[in-house]
C-alpha cells in the first residue's frame, strides 16, 4: 500500500517566483489498485510520481510504502521497488545497447552488477518467448541496438524491462503520449496485459481521457495539486468519457485554457 | 626505417591512454581534462620508482593504482561536490602538476642506463638477438593488447554494462536501483588507471620524466579515440577497442608525416591542434550524413 500524507512542496521557495505545487496533499493507492490520473498541465501529475520515485524531493509530509516512510530516501533506493516507464521511449532503454544486452540488466535488477557475464546465455530463449508475446517481431531482433527501433516498439521494449524484476509498483508517465495513435493502442493493451497478469499496482498518468476510463479500476482527476475527482469500484465502471470530459473542460476554462 | 619503428611504439603505448578516453569520453560522455595530468603521474612515479632500482614491471600496477586513485578523486570532486564535469578535470590536472614534481623531485628526471619493461634480462631472454631492435615494438604490442582484451572482458560483465548504461542513459541506471555517481566515479578512475598506465610506459620507452609531458594528451587521445571509432564505424569484425588502438597509430602516423615534410618537432602543438580540428570537422560531417539517410 502507497500513503502520501500531508505532501507539501514548493518550487523556488522564498523568491519572487515561488509556486506552491502541493499545499496538503493526501493520497491511498491499495495494493492490485491500477489508478489513471487525469488532469490539465501543470496540475501535478507528473510532479506526484516525481515525488513518489524520489526525482524531485518534498518539503514536509511522508511517503508510505507498506508502511514504511521512504521520504528522503534516494531515488536510486526507491527505484528498486519500483518500475517505472516514461513519457520519451529513449527514457526507459539504452539507446546503444542491444535488445538482448537491455533485457539482461533489466532482470539483474536488484542484483548486484559485478564480473560475472553481462549476458546470461541460458536465459536468452526466455527472453525471446517475452519478445514474440509483445507481436512485433522484436524477437528476431535480440542483437540489435534498441536505438534504432522505432518509438512505440523501444516503449514495448522498456515495458518489459520495467515489469521484468518483481516490483511493488508499477508507474506509468504519459507512456503512450509519444507514440502514433495506433502504436499508443497496442502499448495500452499491452500494458492492461501486463498489469493483469503481474497484478501489480500501478499508477497511469494520462492525457488521453478514453484510456482513463477505459483501463484501471480507479480513475483520479487532479487540479492545481489537489485530487477533485476519485471514483473508484464500480463507480468507476459507470463513468462515461463525456462526463469526465465535461469536467475536464471545466477546469481548463478556469485556467484559461 | 626507425620514423617506422617510432610510430609502432608511441602509437602503441598512447593506444593505452586512448582506451582510457574511450571510456570516460564515448562511453561516460565525460570531457576527462585529468589525463593531462595523470598521465605524467604515471611516468613519474615510474621514474622515481626506477632511479630506487624497483623491478621496472611492478611500476606498472603501481602507476595504473595511482592514476585510478587520481581518476577517483575527480569523480569524487564531480558526483559529490557538484562540481561540473570539465571544472573537476582541471582542478585535478592543475593539482596533479605540483604532485608529479614533488613525486620526481624535479622538472626532469632520466633514467638512461637504467633496467625497464622494454630493455631487462627477462625481456633480452625471451627476445632473439636479432630482433633487438624490435623488443620496445613486441612489449608494448603485448603489454597494449592485454589491456585492450581486459577491458574488452570488462565491458561484456553486468557491472560494464552499467558503465556502458550510465553514459548512454542515466536514468536508466537510477531505475535499476544503482547509484549513478559511483559508476561514473569507477569510469573514471579506470580511464586514469590506464592514462597512468601509459605514462609509465611512455616514460619508459623515453627513458626520462619531464614535468610537461602530459600536456596535450587529452587532445591527443581525443583525436585517437576519434579517428578510431569514425574510420572505422562500418568495420563490423573489429571491435571499437581495437578500432582505438589502431586510431592511434594513423594519429602518430600523421604526426610523423607532418614534420617529416619539414615541420620542426616545436611546431608539434600545432600540428597535434590543426589535426585534430581536421578530425573533428571530417568526423562530424560523417554522422550527420548517417543521420539524414534514417
């Protein structure tokens, strides 16, 4: 279970341009929960999992992980329990290095890295059964660097990395946000696959509506670092896109947009 | 014949020094200024070491343990002061000045007509008569080529990966659970290690220490690493490492050429700057043909 508890944090405290990101800011996630978080720019999204992944530090308040406060724990700490795939595909991947070369630290995460071979050769044919599972076609392309795969296959390929060491969360930023539309479907599919058969508890940040609601038993809206909107269960079955929409836009109009 | 036999051995033992730039440069993306400096405190050390009548091949490990604790302290300097990459080289480069002179005790220290790695009883042992004259060129063949299988073993083993990983995309090592500054620390401390390592060589095969031979040789490795890896992209059967290696030949190549059409050995800097703007300029025209073809 993930509790943060009176979150508050500031950017630039103490100059002219001081902005309070989270005034207060409380949230539950319970542990096989799939949240999708909605909300306009600026809202605090992207900040919330920065603040939950250790990225961006928090002024007061604490972060919960069954139980335990991770607040002020390095990022790199926390990582370990965590998976996490970003919005940029060159995020999630070593560019320079081969499918197969990135699969292999993916699953020595948590391990320690030391002299032993970087490529377990026994292991590859496990590899390629999770590649051919994504249809794509990667599986004939171990040995070849992940640079010069195409956006929506590098996020497949990240997705897997991310999933591949047990992880008690799983935090999706935007992931689809910079693939085609078609590519977008097949990598939120995935990732509904992926969330099911792991059962692991996952936080989405999104800009597509559709998805929201579409996936994930627990649907947040946020607006100016607060949560306006929670549904979970089956109200969360009974929300349609118009509706959210229809909120949606009414915030925007407040801030202008 | 000899003009030859010169390029084989500077080219070789800098290739050592290039290896190490391969590593902080293309692999941690790391503008490792230091290597001006610890690449002196190799031959330093290895000089003074020698003039104390040490066994001449123990000054290798020592100067490679004193170029990587060198490499270290200009991590330390940027991962944990936040000092900016190319700022912490200096600092250490400048520091590493006044610590070469106290470690040889003067500017210029020879050591002629003493035992080293090129020129002792095990080496005229092994080594016919006849190719006397070829014993610097067979050393630093084999000293050159062991580092270059090592590191070649290294970077296929989990904690090279991360190396390799670290420079391609850091957040990617943040997300593995690994603290980032430490491996780049461990990257650096190698690339001095084998900068060091060099220098002892190169002092060897000199057979002296001067306080200002280390000046210039982040450019000359630079150029090395350059030209190897640039010449050679479309080489699938050489590795990168070797790529490296011979980079820096066709550098002393070059230089060699250079003032044997008449340039004076003082023109050398100029010459090693004029080359390496040549490199720079060839070696980025190439990546961006690569690019508009994708």
């Amino acid at each position: 279970m993930l509790e943060l508890q009176h979150i508050h944090k500031f950017f630039n405290p103490g100059s002219v341009n001081e902005i309070c990101l989270f005034d207060d800011f409380n949230l539950t996630v319970k542990d096989g929960e799939f949240v999708s978080v909605v909300g306009s720019n600026g809202s605090g999204k992207t900040s919330m999992l920065n603040i939950i992944c250790g990225s961006i530090d928090i002024d007061h308040g604490q972060i919960l992980i069954d139980g335990k406060d991770y607040a002020g724990k390095k990022d790199f700490v926390r990582s370990r329990q965590i998976g996490r795939v970003f919005q940029d595909p060159s995020k999630g991947t070593c560019p320079q290095m081969t499918i197969l070369e990135n699969m292999s630290i993916a699953e020595n995460k948590g391990k320690p890295f030391n002299l032993t071979r970087g490529v377990n050769k026994a292991h590859i044919d496990y590899y390629r059964e999770m590649l051919a599972h994504l249809n794509l076609g990667l599986e004939d392309k171990m040995h070849t660097p992940v640079g010069a795969l195409s956006g929506g296959q590098r996020q497949a390929v990240a997705l897997l990395m991310a999933t591949m060491t047990p992880i008690d969360f799983l935090i999706l930023d935007e992931h689809t946000a910079a693939l085609d539309p078609k590519t977008a479907e097949i990598i939120m599919q995935l990732t509904d696959q992926v969330v099911r058969e792991k059962k692991v508890t996952t936080i989405m940040v999104t800009h597509n509506l559709r998805y929201a609601v579409e996936y994930g038993s627990r649907l947040l809206m946020m607006h100016e670092g607060k949560v306006i909107l929670d549904k979970a269960g089956e109200e969360k079955k009974n929300v349609d896109t118009e509706e959210i929409m229809k909120i949606f836009n009414q915030i925007s109009v407040e801030c202008g947009n | 014949m000899s003009l030859v036999l010169s390029v084989f051995e500077q080219g070789l033992i800098y290739a050592i020094m290039a290896l190490g730039l391969y590593i902080t440069y293309k692999i941690l993306d790391f503008p490792d200024m230091t290597v001006d400096g610890s690449f002196p405190l190799g031959a330093a050390i290895t000089a003074m070491l020698i003039t104390k009548g040490w066994n001449p091949f123990l000054t290798l490990p020592i100067s490679f343990a004193a170029g990587a604790v060198a490499g270290m302290l200009t991590g330390l300097i940027h991962v944990k002061l936040r000092v900016r990459d190319l700022l912490s080289g200096i600092i250490m480069m400048t520091a590493l000045y006044t610590v070469n002179l106290r470690i040889a005790g003067k500017a210029n220290l020879p050591i002629y007509n003493m035992e080293n790695i090129f020129d002792n009883k095990l080496v005229n042992a092994i080594i016919p008569e006849s190719l006397s004259q070829f014993k610097t060129v067979i050393v630093a063949f084999v000293i050159t080529m062991i580092v270059k299988y090592i590191l070649d073993w290294y970077l296929s083993t989990k904690s090279g990966f991360m190396l390799r990983a670290v420079g391609d995309n850091e957040t990617i090592v943040t997300s593995l659970g690994v603290d980032k500054g430490w491996i780049k620390i461990l990257g650096l401390a190698l690339g001095d290690g084998f900068a060091a390592l060099s220098g002892c060589m190169f002092a060897q095969q000199q057979r002296y220490f001067d306080v200002t031979m280390g000046t210039g040789t982040v450019v000359i490795g630079l150029a090395s690493v350059i030209i190897g890896t640039t010449v050679f992209k479309k080489v699938t059967f050489l590795r990168v490492t070797s790529s490296v290696v011979i980079g820096s030949l066709i550098y002393k190549a070059c230089v060699a050429v250079a003032i044997r059409m008449g340039m004076q050995s003082t023109d050398l800097k100029l010459i090693t700057a004029v080359l390496f703007l040549l490199i720079l300029v060839v070696g980025t025209e190439r990546k961006k043909k690569v690019k508009s073809t994708c």
